[in-house]
C-alpha cells in the first residue's frame, strides 16, 4: 500500500535516432522541433505530451 499518490507513467521520448533537422529546425525523424528536443528532459509530464502531441500532429502531413 502507497502513501503517495499514483504517479503517472512516465512519458516515452519520441526520438527514434533518425535526427536530421529540415530548414525549419524540425527534426524528420520524430517530428520535435530543435526547441523541444532542447527542452525534453526538464519538461514535465503534462509538457512532453504536449511536446508529442505537436510532433505527431508535424508528421502526419509528411
């Protein structure tokens, strides 16, 4: 039995090692602009699904 509060799951990174950053600084391989990927590991949970959200939503078109 846990005193604390559930955590929620930790949040996966989206990098899927095929880095390679287009004119806009968006990488093609996970979709996370160079800002994002800058910032990922002092997001929180709630910012990296954000950061996965808008990533995803920059692939789709592709």
């Amino acid at each position: 039995m846990s005193s604390s509060p559930a955590s929620e799951a930790p949040v996966p990174s989206p990098c899927c090692r095929r880095c390679c950053l287009d004119e806009g600084d968006v990488c093609l391989g996970c979709g996370r602009s160079l800002a994002e990927i800058l910032e990922w590991n002092q997001a929180d949970g709630a910012r990296r699904r954000q950061i996965v959200e808008a990533a995803l939503a920059r692939r789709k078109p592709l």
